[in-house]
C-alpha cells in the first residue's frame, strides 16, 4: 500500500534508513505532529534525527495533498498495511478523499482488529460534513467497523495485490 506507493514514486532518494522505517515515521508525525518525538521513538527500531523526520514530511507534503478541514466528502478510500521494524508488526491505516486525491488520515497501531479499525473510521469522520461511502477491500474488520456505524461501504479491489489507497494516492503522481 503506503510502502509501494512511496517506492513507485521516489520519494526518498537515499536508503540510509530503511524505506519501512520511514513509513512508519510518517504515520507517527501525523498522530503526534512532533519531529523530535516522532525521532525518538523510530529510534527504538533505527538511528534517525529530527531533521531526517521533517525532511520525510516534506517530500510527502510535496506530492501529497493533506487533508487539513473538515468537508463534504463522497468516496473515501481505506486501507491498511504491515510495517516491520526490528520484529515487530505495525499496522499502517490510510484514508483517502478519492475525488480529492487527498490524505484525509495515516495512523499507526500495534493491533490490527475491528476496534482499531472502528477507531480509525471514526477519527475520518471527524474530516467529513456528511457521511460519505467507502471503499474497502474484503477484510472483516473493515467490513464490520462500517457497519457498525451504519456506514455504506462497497468492496474493491485490483489486480496484483494493489491496495485502494495506493490505486487513489498514485493518481497524484505529476
């Protein structure tokens, strides 16, 4: 997902710091919104500075828009992926405005379940005037997060593994 779309798009020129490592990097800023604390804790997995953490930001803004207000959206697009750092198994959520072509939420957890998933659509929520439909793929926990709160979802997917988010977000590409 997030992973493959960074790869496809060079974001990164330099692999100093493996490409997972900054994935998770990313999804950590947006939840804490601190370079030096974002630092600290992917320092736990690799050596990383502050300013390798703006810089990542940076170029991600760049070709990314980042939803920042709250609106009417219509289709939004969800997804999650794996990240491993030092053994351990994070869970990368993406949500995208699909007509907007903007990041409306990235957020990293340790668990991959119904009421994480449950958790993250609500946070997209929080982004949204109305209540849009999503699009997701088949895994039962983002089936069940939706209806549980009475949301209109369809199920979709593409040829060779790609990811909804990753489909959407590649459309940015200039």
């Amino acid at each position: 997902m997030i992973g493959d779309l960074v790869k496809e798009l060079r974001i990164f020129e330099r692999n100093k710091v493996p490409e997972e490592i900054k994935i998770l990097g990313i999804a950590i800023y947006f939840q804490t919104s601190s370079f030096r604390r974002t630092a600290r804790i992917l320092s736990e997995h690799h050596p990383v500075s502050y300013n390798a953490v703006r810089r990542w930001i940076k170029k991600i803004e760049e070709r990314l828009p980042i939803a920042t207000e709250i609106k009417r959206r219509n289709l939004i697009a969800i997804d999650e992926t794996v990240v491993k750092a030092n053994k351990k198994r994070y869970f990368v959520y993406s949500a995208v405005d699909v007509e907007r072509n903007e990041l409306i939420l990235m957020k990293v957890y340790t668990t991959r379940n119904y009421l994480t998933t449950r958790s993250f659509v609500k946070e997209v929520l929080k982004y949204c005037e109305n209540k849009p439909k999503f699009i997701i793929d088949k895994a039962p926990w983002l089936v069940e997060a939706l209806k549980s709160l009475n949301l209109e979802f369809e199920h979709e997917g593409f040829g060779g593994g790609r990811s909804l988010v990753e489909y959407f977000l590649r459309l940015n590409r200039g």
